[in-house]
C-alpha cells in the first residue's frame, strides 16, 4: 500500500533532495543511517485495507497449521500469493523496480 499511518519525521521528494541530506550528513560526521521509504507505484497498489484482510487470513492459518521459525515467512508470502490470485508478487516486482530506479537517480545525483 502507499498509506502508512507512520510520520516520518523528514520528507524528500527528489533523488537531488535524497542525495544532497546524505551528503550534509556524512559532512557532519552524524552516525546512523537513513531510511528511505519509495512507495509501490499506483497502478500496483494493493490497498492497504485490503492488504490488511490477506495478511490476517494468512497469520490466521500460519497459527492453525501451527506454523513457526524460519517457514513463517515463506508460509506467510505463499499464503497471501495465493489469496490475491496473484497480484501481490506483481506488486512486490514493481516496488523492487520502484526502488532500483529511485536508487539509481539517487546515485547519479551523488
């Protein structure tokens, strides 16, 4: 989903903006990191609703087929795979590519 009810604390729209605050940073000498959430693009979105109903389900039958450790994951992802026909995978392709082109604009910015 693009919704979180999460606030950042600092807004970025562009991969310039992104580059430049990594470079004020590390000129600073500031530890840490940063995080840089880039939401799935819209045509891909799985509303977060929606979302929310397969990932129950899916925990709900992880619990029931007393799945646990390490197969929960893959269970969890199978599971929701199979409950959106699909269409979660597709979404989960796109957001890797949203990612990889903002990465990619973010380093030519450096």
């Amino acid at each position: 989903s693009r919704q979180s009810p999460f606030r950042a604390p600092l807004t970025l729209h562009e991969p310039e903006e992104i580059a430049h605050f990594y470079q004020t940073r590390a000129a600073l000498g500031l530890a840490g990191g940063m995080l840089i959430a880039n939401p799935v693009p819209e045509n891909q979105e799985i509303p977060a609703a929606e979302m929310a109903g397969y990932i129950d389900a899916a925990q709900k039958a992880a619990e029931a087929q007393h799945v646990t450790g390490k197969a929960v994951t893959p269970f969890l992802l199978g599971k929701i795979l199979e409950l959106t026909g699909g269409r979660s995978l597709k979404t989960n392709i796109a957001l890797v590519e949203n990612n990889a082109r903002l990465a990619a604009r973010i380093a030519r910015a450096l």
